[in-house]
C-alpha cells in the first residue's frame, strides 16, 4: 500500500525537477526562436521537437549511448564529479526533461511571438534596460501561454514511461516512478495495488489539464 | 529646436525604401506632413532611438542625439523622449495608474495597483483620470487611452514630445477636444513636440513650422531651413 505512495511522491519529485528545468531551458529557448533573424531557426526549432515525435524508447536508448557509463560525457562526468545517470532518480529528471521540452518552448515561442514588440519599445524610450523591459512587459504578457506548456509539460513527465524505464530502470522505493509502477504491479498480477495507482494517476493527470485549459481560457479573455 | 541630417535605406524582398532629409527649425511646434507610406513615421523612429540611422546627425532640443561622424548613438532609454504611438501602446496587463507610474519605477518589477506618487497623482486629475486608474487599457474610452498614454510619457518630464498621429484613432468631436487640450498643454509645458500627421486640419491647427515629406524626400518646408 504505502509503495504507491512513494512511487507518488517519487513521480512528483522527477516531474517537479524536470518542469522546473524546462521551466529555465524551454522559456530561455522559446524567446530565442521568438527573436532571432538566424535562417536556421526553423530547422533547430523542428530538431528540437524531435521527442515529441520519437518513440521514447528510442530516446532512451539514444541517452544511454550519451551518457552511459561507457560513453565519453558519462565517464568524464563519474571520474571528474562521481556522478552516475544511470539506475538513478536523477536519470529519470534527465530522460522526463527531454521528452517534455518540446511542450515547454513551443507555446513559449508561440506566446513570446504573440507579445507586440511595438510595447517594448514603448518600454524602451520609458528609460528601462532590456532586462527590465523583459521581465516587466514581455514576460507577463506571455505568462499565461507558458504556464499552459509548464502543466502540460508536467503532465507528460508524470506520464513519462520509456526513456525513463530505459536509462533509470525500475528500482522501488528509487526509480521506480508511479506509470513504471502500474506496469510491475500488473505483470506481478497485483490488481489492487494497480487499480489505486492508476486511479492516483487519473486524478493527477485530470487536475493538471483543467489547470492548462482554464489558463488558456482567461489568458483569452484577458486579450479580448 | 530641431537640426538634423540623416539617410535610412530599409531594404525588404519586396521593397527598398530610402529615407533621406536635412532641415533645421527653431518653433517649438512642428508637424511633419505627408501621405502614408512616405517616410513619416520611420523619421520619427528615428528621433525616438528605435531605430538607427545610416549617416548623418541629429540634434534636438539642445542635446546630439546622433551622430555618425562622431559615433554618437544614445540609446532610446537616455533619449528622454516622450513618445505617443499611434495605438498608445499602453501595457495591457496594467491598470492606468500603473501604466502611468510605469517610467518612474526601476528596477525588475512594475508598480504595484496603488503605487503612492505624488507626480502620478497629479498627471491623473490634470487628465481627469482619476475615476478610471484602476481600469485596464482595455476597459479605457478611446480618449481615456490617449489621456494615460500622454501622461505615462510626459511623467518622465521629457526633453522633447513626439506624436505619430495622434488623433487618427479618435473619433471627429473627441478629435477637435484632444487638439485643443494638446496645444494647452505644449504652452504649459513649453517643451518641443514634433507631430505627424496626414490630416490637413493638424495642419492649421497644431503646426508653427511644417515640414512635408514625400516619398522619403523633403518636399517643402515652412518656417524652417532645408540643409
């Protein structure tokens, strides 16, 4: 009973860390794309949508290969700071982070096109320094597109199967996360434990998109 | 008031469009007049620091702005110039207030809903105001925008004003009421305020000095000197 609850809290703690992350990476990238005259935008702005569209399997295998401990950056990263992706929770952040990133820059793009560039001009010849106009007009206008990618991104880490399985394993109590658990309880033939699991699940699962559709709502109206 | 000489080109793969005027005037009041398309609002542009030109200079209330020659650029931000867009451009996620006291506070955060200013209270019952500064921009009357987005930019205490088109988004009577008030307001204030315009009513109304431009070219000047 109380092993769904860590596989819960496990879930949590992999899904928080990897939003929080994108959260950083995805808007950094979103207002990037959003700004930049580079030719090659839309040719980076597709790779980078690239785990959306593969199979997370394939994805895990790809992570293995990079930072397995056998691989050039996962040797250099255990002998130079002891640290190991493989079978740990932190590998797990690592593969929920790729597949979910493409849900965090592509709204951000999307919400920092949207943001008039003729307001932070506006905020230009007020006296305020790029920074300011940044976290003060463009970043507020767009919020409410980004914190929609944020929730569904969340979701989707929650949701994350196989590249996790692939690089983190399937450890309880350690990287044993709440769908990798659904799935050892169904093999094992546990049918309650899985029948909370999914039910714990559902309910996460349910509350994060009515967060993502009533943002997305009021973030229209606010516009109108 | 006004000196300046400078050369824009602006290219897209549609169109080259070339910018190119000298002319030094010394009214405090001048309009710059000409059709759509003619060059108008990239002058102003210009002037405001939001865009760069390719050569010459410009001075303006005393101070260089610009001036290739000598690789002076001020940015927008130490420009100290109002600016009126033409759709006000007023930050839809404040009130009016807070749009108000926008320029005076620095740093990473706006001001709050009921940020105590002895200057923005004041812009507020000078521009009658007050009933509405906890309204957003989109719950404003047309005159009521152009109201706090003067304020917003004259808080500042700028060194010179400028106007692209200020009345086109208001409607016939508000418009003759808003001429009135900013002609007042330009002897008040005694700064410079540099209009555009295409309305040949700001022309009698507003102007000392006009300049027309036409196809990016000085077409005309009255009250003032083409260089």
């Amino acid at each position: 009973m109380s092993s769904a609850w860590i596989a819960l809290s496990l879930s949590l703690k992999v899904a928080g860390w990897a939003t929080a992350i994108n959260l950083v990476l995805g808007v950094a990238t979103g207002f990037f794309l959003a700004r930049t005259r580079l030719p090659g935008r839309d040719l980076l702005d597709s790779l980078l949508t690239l785990p959306m569209v593969m199979p997370p399997t394939v994805l895990g295998y790809y992570l293995l290969v990079l930072v397995g401990r056998n691989s050039t950056l996962g040797s250099w990263l255990y002998d130079n700071f002891g640290i190991s992706l493989i079978f740990t929770w932190q590998g797990a952040v690592l593969a929920s982070c790729i597949v979910a990133f493409p849900l965090v820059f592509k709204p951000a793009r999307a919400a920092f096109e949207e943001v008039s560039p003729q307001l932070e001009q506006a905020g230009r010849v007020l006296g305020l320094s790029e920074l300011s106009i940044f976290f003060r007009i463009t970043l507020p206008l767009a919020w409410r597109g980004i914190l929609a990618g944020l929730l569904l991104a969340f979701a989707r880490a929650l949701g994350e199967f196989g590249a996790t399985l692939m690089i983190a394993g399937s450890i309880p109590g350690r990287t044993q996360t709440l769908s990798i658990a659904v799935y050892e309880a169904v093999q094992s033939g546990q049918d309650s434990t899985a029948n909370l699991l999914v039910l714990i699940t559902s309910v996460v699962c349910i509350t994060v998109l009515l967060s993502a559709s009533w943002l997305s709502r009021s973030h229209r109206r606010r516009q109108a | 008031m006004i000196e300046l000489q400078l050369e824009k080109t602006l290219t897209s793969p549609r169109r080259r469009f070339q910018l190119q005027l000298g002319f030094t005037c010394s009214d405090q009041r001048l309009l710059v007049y000409g059709p759509s398309g003619s060059g108008k609002s990239l002058l102003l542009q210009l002037l405001g620091g939001l865009q760069t030109p390719d050569s010459g200079y410009i001075r303006l209330a005393g101070r260089t702005l610009f001036d290739a020659d000598h690789k002076i650029n001020l940015p927008a931000r130490q420009r100290r110039i109002a600016y009126l867009f033409q759709d006000y451009a007023l930050f839809p996620h404040l009130t009016a207030r807070q749009n108000i006291a926008f320029g005076l506070r620095r740093g990473l955060l706006n001001p709050g809903r009921n940020i105590c200013s002895q200057a923005v209270d004041q812009w507020l019952e000078r521009f009658s105001l007050q009933d509405a500064q906890h309204l957003y921009p989109y719950q404003l009357s047309g005159g009521q925008r152009q109201r706090t987005a003067l304020a917003r930019a004259l808080i500042m205490e700028p060194a010179a004003v400028l106007l692209d088109e200020p009345f086109s988004a208001l409607d016939p009577p508000l418009r003759q009421h808003m001429r009135e008030q900013l002609a007042t307001l330009q002897s008040q204030l005694n700064i410079p305020m540099i209009m555009i315009s295409h309305d040949p009513v700001d022309l009698e109304f507003f102007a000392a000095a006009v300049v027309h431009i036409e196809n990016g070219q000085l077409a005309g000047i009255d009250n003032g000197i083409p260089i």
